[in-house]
C-alpha cells in the first residue's frame, strides 16, 4: 500500500517508469478479473488494457481519503466490466479455441507437465462455466472475494452496497456455484459412464 502511494505521487508527477511499474504490479489481478467475467483470453486481455487506459485517464480523480488504491482500481475495473456487459449482452459466446490457443502459444514452457496442464486448465474451465451460470451480482461478489481476495469491506466498497449485501450475495453465489459444479459433475460423469 505504501509503494503504491508513492508509486501514485511520481506517476502524477510524470513519471513514466512509475506509471509502467504500478500497471505491473496491478495488471495481473486486473487480467484475473476480466478473464473471470468474461471466460474470454483475448476479451480479458483488451479489457485488461481499456480498462489502464482509464484508470490513466482518471488518475487524478483517486483520493486517498475514500480507501486503498487496489480498492479504486477495483471499483473501475469492475464499473467497466458492468458498461461492457451490457454492451454486449446479445452477443456474448464462450470462449474460442482461437483465443486459447493464443494463451498457449505465449505461455513458458516451465510449469507442471502437460497432463497438469490439461487438468488444471479443464478445472479452470468447469470453474469459468459454473460461475457463467450465476446472476451478474452473485458472479461479481463471489470473484472479487475468494477469487481477488478482497475483503468484505473492500467488497463493498468496489460495489457500492452494504457489507450485509455482500455478505448475502456472496453466500449465495457460493451456494449456486456449488450447485452449478455438482450438476455439471453429474453431467460429466453421464457421459464417462
């Protein structure tokens, strides 16, 4: 928090390796978020960017005093996540196997081995795919708490709602995507059976 703050000060200052620094120490949790939203690599990716653009475009507006720089971030990551998907609402799709063969083609060879690879990604798929199936209040609730690791507060804060409502969404969204990964379970195991 504290780096941040100073890396704020020498971006408002100008200064463009501070700028690029605070996009790196951020944007993997950005990309998280919008991959999380959207199930889309190269979607998450160009949302990913608009939404530095904005964050750059708006920096000036930040005020210390309203709570942590991750918490704004968050709030502008996630109110442009909302204005995308309602302009897109009619057109969205899952993911293509276009856009994941980009991911893969820039992703390092070091990792797990490829049959961990291949787990680890169905398991990130069944995950993206149950979390498609909740209501954009629950989805949001539920990944910026377990999946980005907020906390309630932070929560409300980035939704503008009562920690009570967070709470409440969040414990639903878990219920429904349990739900969702058990029926979807059953549905795989029909057809290995």
């Amino acid at each position: 928090m504290e780096q941040d703050r100073e890396l704020l000060k020498r971006c408002l200052g100008g200064n463009n390796a501070a700028w690029e620094t605070l996009l790196k120490s951020h944007s993997r949790k950005i990309y998280n978020l919008c991959y999380r939203f959207t199930g889309r690599a190269v979607e998450a990716e160009d949302l990913t960017q608009e939404i530095f653009i904005k964050v750059f475009q708006t920096l000036k507006s930040y005020d210390e005093a309203q709570g942590a720089f991750t918490v704004w971030l968050s709030r502008v990551a996630r109110n442009h996540l909302v204005d995308h998907y309602r302009r897109t609402k009619k057109d969205r799709v899952t993911s293509s196997l276009e856009d994941e063969a980009g991911v893969m083609e820039r992703r390092p060879a070091s990792g797990p081995p490829p049959s961990g690879r291949v787990e680890t990604r169905e398991q990130r798929e069944y995950l993206q795919a149950a979390l498609d199936q909740l209501s954009p209040d629950l989805r949001e609730a539920v990944i910026l708490r377990d999946l980005n690791d907020l906390d309630y507060e932070e929560v409300a804060a980035v939704l503008s709602v009562p920690q009570g409502t967070v709470k409440s969404r969040i414990n639903r969204g878990r219920l429904e995507l349990a739900k969702a990964l058990k029926r979807m379970e059953g549905m795989e195991g029909q057809k290995s059976g």
